[in-house]
C-alpha cells in the first residue's frame, strides 16, 4: 500500500472478509453507487478514487457521485469502447474522470508493440514514445552471453540504450559494472526508439521480421490486435473454431485472413502451415486453451508465442513450460491506472514483471529540489536508476554529472523497496525539508 490509507467498497461478503483477513486496508460491505456507503468511506476527503467493478454504468455512476462528494481525482475503468473513446457522446468531464481506461485498448496495444519488437518480451513508451523499456531474453551463444556489463563499452564502439535490470531465476536486481549477463536472464535496457534495431544487431545478429502473424481466437481481444497490426504486419490469419464467431470477425476485418479452424487438429495445422509463422499469439478467453496452443505450436519450431493469461496461479506452470511470454491484461490494466496514483509529475508509470518494480518519467519544475542538481548529488536510493532523460528535441542517457534542468523529463527505473524514497525525492520543493 505504499504508506497510503486505503478503503475497499464491495457488495461480496465473502470477498470483503477475505481482504480484512489480507490486506492492511479498510474493507466495507455495501454498494459503491450508494452516497451513504461513500461518505462512509470517507469519499468526499479522498485523494484518489477508483471504480472498476463489473459493470460501466455502475463506475460511472460512483465517478459522478464520488467528484460530487469532493474526491480530487477519480480513475474509472470503461470496457464499452463506445463510451470509452474519443469520440463518445459521453466525455469523462461530464461525469467527472481523470482518466478513462479500456482494459481491452491497453492490453491491445501493449501486444502490438511487442508484435512490432521481436525478440523484446515486454516493451513501454515513454518521452512521447521516443524512449522505449525493452525487456529482452538473452540466448545461450548470443554475444551478450558471458559479457562482464563493463567490458560491453570496450568490445563495441557505441553501445545503444542502458541495461537498468537483470532478472535471473526469479530475483531482479539493478546491475553494476562487475555484474555478468547469462543466457537466460532477462534484461530489462532503455533505448531510443531509432536503436532498437542497433541493439538487437548486437544482442541477437540473426535479422528478424515479422511478416506472418496467426492469431488464435476471435475474442474482442483478438479481433482488436488484428485490426491494430493490419497497418504494420504483411500477412495476419485469424483463427476461430466457432464458425458464428468467424463470420463476423471476417465481416469487421479488413486485411486479415479468417479462418475457421482450431489449432488442436493436426490436418488442419498441417494444410495451413502453422510453422511458417513469425509470431503466433493465443487470445483465446480461458488460461488453459492458450497454454495448450502456445505449447502445441511451440512443438511446430514456431519462434515467438504469446499468449494470454488471467490467472495468477498459472505463472509457475508458465515459467516451467517456457513456451513463450504471457500477457495479463489485468496487470496491463494497473500499470494504465498506477499514473492515477503516484505523487508528483509522473507522466507515465509502466509495472515490470511480477515483481513490483516500476519504470516512471517524471516531469521536473522549477520549484523542485531536484531543478539544477547533479544525479549524483541526489543520493538516490540503490535500487533505482536514472535511465534517460527528454530534454526538449533531445534523448539521452543519464550519467552521475548530468544536471536535471526544469522541463526535462526524467526516466527513472526503480525496485518497490525504493518506490517511497523515489517519490519523496521528486516531490520535495525547494526549501523544504522532509
């Protein structure tokens, strides 16, 4: 929680009783469209609230109710894209949101840009999607494989972007220069968007394109990753065993290829040469359909698969299958909202891993301590670091002399332990102590 006073409104009496068992925070029984349950939730004095249960009629209403009882801020989760959308007839300042989320858009986007970044198992924007967090594998035998993080600078002449993270068997942690990357670690590197290609040529020579990309159900999801990478990717095939299903993807689908089909049956994998593809994702409803699609084309020699996954508690099995890379849209949903939360000027927040760990930018002022200052005078704690920082046209990456100036947009990887001190650091005015 972070050092905040956090109250949960639920309408479950089971699931209330679960996290006053859990959780260090208040839970009340009751339903959050009711005035009476809010100002018993002190609703009026919030700093932030937010409404994301089941239904968008019902989070509107407790936006619209909680700006009326005086919250400062209000984040609503949205599914419905008609009324989520720029272009709705209902735009978030009639009822009072701050900010709007489709959980549908974010994990929708979130793919494509892994889609547009082979090799990378997790990608965020940042500085007006100049600045990218690249989460790679290394591979056994590749030239990062072995390489003492020190001696990088030495063997190549110029060296793109700035490992920020290793994780390795489970444990992240912020490397320094006697550090050694392995094959299997991933490594989480901030790079200009013009030299994802630079690095990739060093951490993995073999050229990849992406020019044939399945797609394995014709959920919402689904459907809306076809529709986004039909401008960016050659060949797309959409495969749906509900034939209903099918038929209407086809009908609102421009450039992609339905099929009607199901990955489970070998002629029909065979006749459509399932292994030819470059990137095979599984966006099918439930956890175990995906795993098995994933694990059924892994068999095929396909290189890059991901799919879909819910549930917590399939990770384990995920991480010992190793058949390709998961996207929790859940999770996506947080780390869309968490800009919603965080003090001070941050103007994007992207959570990495499971582990708690964050990416942040930070828009510095002039009445910030931090204005004029070295990084290396700003003591910041050991698990974090500066990654980059936008200085109007200009990206680049941060050292111990740079000096923050107002206006510059500072990137800022950082492990939860130090999530506080990072905020107070970034908080704290000129000529005040705390």
């Amino acid at each position: 929680t972070e050092g905040h006073r956090i109250t949960i409104i639920d309408a479950d009496p089971d699931l209330v009783h679960r996290i006053d068992e859990r959780l260090n925070v208040q839970a009340i029984l009751g339903n959050a469209v009711s005035p009476r349950i809010l100002r018993k939730a002190k609703a009026e004095s919030a700093d932030l609230v937010i409404a994301v249960t089941d239904r968008d009629e019902t989070n509107i209403v407790v936006c619209l109710l909680a700006k009326s009882l005086g919250a400062s801020k209000v984040v609503v989760r949205l599914r419905n894209a008609e009324l989520s959308s720029d272009a709705s007839p209902l735009l978030p300042e009639v009822y009072g949101a701050d900010l709007v989320v489709n959980p549908l858009d974010a994990t929708a986007e979130k793919i494509r840009r892994l889609v547009r970044n082979p090799g990378a198992f997790d990608v965020a924007d940042f500085a007006d999607g100049e600045m990218l967090l690249w989460g790679y594998q290394i591979e056994k035998g590749t030239p990062l494989d072995g390489i003492v993080l020190k001696e990088l600078r030495q063997r190549y002449d110029r060296i793109p972007g700035l490992i920020v993270a290793i994780s390795r068997k489970g444990e992240l942690m912020i490397p320094r220069g006697d550090d050694q990357l392995m094959g299997g670690d991933h490594i989480y590197v901030f790079l200009p968007r013009n030299e994802t290609a630079e690095f990739r040529a060093i951490a993995h020579p073999e050229v990849e394109k992406v020019e044939q990309v399945f797609i394995a159900g014709a959920t919402r999801l689904g459907v809306e990753v076809a529709r986004r990478l039909e401008g960016d990717i050659k060949s797309i095939v959409l495969v749906e065993k509900d034939r209903k299903l099918a038929e209407k993807a086809s009908e609102e689908l421009k450039k992609t290829l339905v099929l009607h089909g199901n990955f489970t049956d070998s002629d029909f994998v065979t006749e459509n040469r399932i292994e030819d593809a470059d990137y095979f994702l599984s966006l099918e409803n439930e956890d175990a359909e995906n795993l098995t699609n994933a694990m059924l084309v892994n068999k095929l020699g396909v290189r890059r698969i991901l799919f879909r996954s819910e549930q917590d508690q399939f990770q384990p099995v995920l991480e010992q299958a190793a058949v390709g890379e998961a996207v929790n849209p859940r999770r996506t949903t947080v780390s869309s909202i968490l800009r919603g939360i965080r003090r001070g000027r941050v103007v994007a927040v992207s959570q990495v891993g499971e582990s708690g760990a964050e990416a942040r930018e930070y828009e510095v002022t002039e009445d910030q301590a931090v204005c004029g200052k070295k990084i290396s005078d700003l003591h910041l704690p050991k698990d974090s670091i500066i990654g980059a920082i936008q200085r109007g046209e200009e990206i680049f990456t941060a050292g111990g002399d740079s000096v923050i100036q107002a206006g510059d947009h500072v990137i800022i990887f950082v492990l939860p332990d130090a999530v506080s001190a990072i905020e107070k650091v970034f908080t704290r005015r000129r000529g005040i102590l705390r």
